[in-house]
C-alpha cells in the first residue's frame, strides 16, 4: 500500500461571485456548486485517479452525506474500512469563487476534529508497505504527528501541506520529508509580508528562509499560482513554470497539485518531471468548475502533457 492519506471530508457549497465581497458586503450569486470535498478527500481520491494505490484514513459523521460519500468512494475503488465515524456531524465548507477563479473559503472540521493518535495507530499497524503518508490541516496536528513518528521509525516518506494555514509545531517540521505550501502560507512560515513571496524573491531567497528556520527536510515548495512552483532541494532551487491555460476556478487546484507530486516521486520520476506533472494536474483542476468530479485520472494527464503547449518561464 504506497500511500496513506491522513484525509478530511468537508460538504462543499460553492457561489460564484461577480468579485469577492468586502468585510460586510452582501452580493448577489450567479452559480452555485455543491459537491464532496475537503482537501484529504481531494487528494487521496486524485492520487488514486492517477494511478496510485491509496488508504483513505478519512473521517465523517452519523449523518447522510457521509453514508453518500462513502458510497461515492467505494465506486471509485477505495477501500472503504478506512472510512470511519468519528463524530455526530461531517464537515462542512463554503467558499466563494470570482471570475478569474480566485476564492476563498470557511470550513466547519465537524468530524474531521475528532481524528485521534489512536485511529492513525490502528491503521499503521495494518499498513506494513506503505511508501508514503500524505498529510494536511483540516484535522488535529496530534495524529498527523503519531504518524509521522511512526514513519520516521519505519523508514517511510512524509509529506505535509498545513493547510487551512496554522504554524506548524517544530517538531512536526523536523518530521516532515516533503512540505508544500502556497504564498500565503509561505509569508506566515518564514515571517514574511505576502508580497515578499514573489517568483524571483523566492528564487533567490528560499535557501535563507529555509535556513532560518531549520528546515531539515528534503524537499520544500512554494507554489506561485499562474506563474507555476518553486522548489528547493538540499542542494539547489528549481522553477516549474505553470502549463498555461484559462483559469475557471482555482479551488482544487493546490489539492491536486500534491496528489501529482506525490504519485510521480513514487513513480521514480525526475524531480523536474515531478513538478511538471504536479503542475500539469493543477492546471487541469484550475480549467474546470469543481473539484472532485474534475480531478484528473492518469491518462488525463498523459494526453494533456503530450498535446498541451509546454510551460515556459514568465
């Protein structure tokens, strides 16, 4: 079992706005989504669409989407004995999207916040071969954490995107292989204002942020949106420019993102060849409305990166 997703399921509603309301201004929707989610969800069932085997440590509620949820997942081909019920109500999110795909979102954790030490024990315990855990912010950092102290005693990679954004505890971080953040979440991590997170500050400042504070991991990366991802190694920067095409809804995006990296490192592809992919699978996400119904399978991405116009630097 290469990978588990230590997963979030949230209830989406999306409105499409004519612009993201100011702080109390009331607008008029245009187009409403609702739909299953949560960025655990989002990535496990992405990493599985790709070609990966997955376990969906996902938690949700005694209620009736999490029964429509589950039913959804199984006919997906995820095993369903990871889904588990872990509180009275499943999460729930709301967001709004403007025209250029812009958004910003709420999420209840219901459930979610109810993801224990012990779950994650139980699962680990019957998952000897995994080559990868996956981890994000919609549920608690204790059991993300257990699971990494596990990983680091078993030899397993880790990958952690903290997201909805809360300050990382230093010990996770000295526990994470793999840590992928977004502007925003960059600035608050290293102490920096967003605009100071710009393609060419990154490219040249990254090692130094790193520096400071300690990264000791393998494989850090900042994604820049439109203008693709900066990583940076133990020994160098990397710039993936992003595959151009016409945003629609950017919600997602950053979800399969992840999913890409992730199923192309533990394909053994180049670490160039895996920011491509994880780029191309954003950018698949960021053309379509919606998020779970639009996430990518494998020969998806195949034909997109063979036919699409190749990336180039802005």
């Amino acid at each position: 079992m290469p990978i588990l997703v230590l997963a979030s399921y949230v209830h989406a509603h999306c409105l499409n706005v004519e612009r993201l309301p100011t702080s109390g201004e009331s607008l008029q929707a245009n187009g409403l989504l609702e739909e299953h989610g949560g960025k655990g969800l989002n990535v496990g069932v992405a990493a599985h669409r790709l070609g990966a085997e997955v376990a969906l440590l996902l938690p949700l509620g005694h209620d009736v989407v999490a029964d429509e949820v589950s039913e959804l997942l199984e006919h997906e081909g995820l095993d369903s004995r990871w889904f588990l019920k872990t509180g009275p109500q499943s999460g729930f999110g709301v967001g709004f999207i403007g025209p250029n795909g812009e958004n910003f979102l709420a999420v209840y954790p219901g459930a979610n916040a109810l993801l224990n030490k012990e779950h994650v024990e139980i699962a680990l315990a019957a998952l000897p071969d995994l080559n990868l855990i996956y981890a994000q912010f919609e549920i608690p950092e204790v059991p993300i954490r257990a699971a990494f102290e596990i990983a680091r005693q078993r030899g397993i990679r880790t990958m952690l995107n903290p997201s909805p954004w809360r300050q990382p505890d230093s010990d996770l971080l000295k526990l994470t292989d793999i840590l992928v953040l977004n502007e925003t979440e960059a600035a608050l991590l290293f102490g920096l204002s967003t605009n100071e997170i710009s393609l060419e500050q990154c490219l040249h400042s990254l090692p130094n942020w790193a520096e400071q504070i300690a990264w000791p991991g393998e494989l850090l990366l900042v994604t820049q949106g439109e203008e693709g991802c900066v990583a940076l190694t133990k020994d160098k920067v990397i710039h993936q420019p992003a595959w151009p095409v016409a945003a629609f809804d950017a919600t997602g995006a950053g979800d399969a993102f992840s999913a890409g990296l992730a199923t192309a490192l533990l394909n053994n592809l180049s670490l160039v060849n895996a920011l491509s992919r994880a780029c191309a699978c954003g950018a698949w996400v960021a053309a379509h409305q919606g998020v779970l119904k639009c996430l990518p399978t494998q020969i998806e991405i195949d034909s997109f990166i063979e036919t699409k116009p190749k990336p180039t630097a802005v």
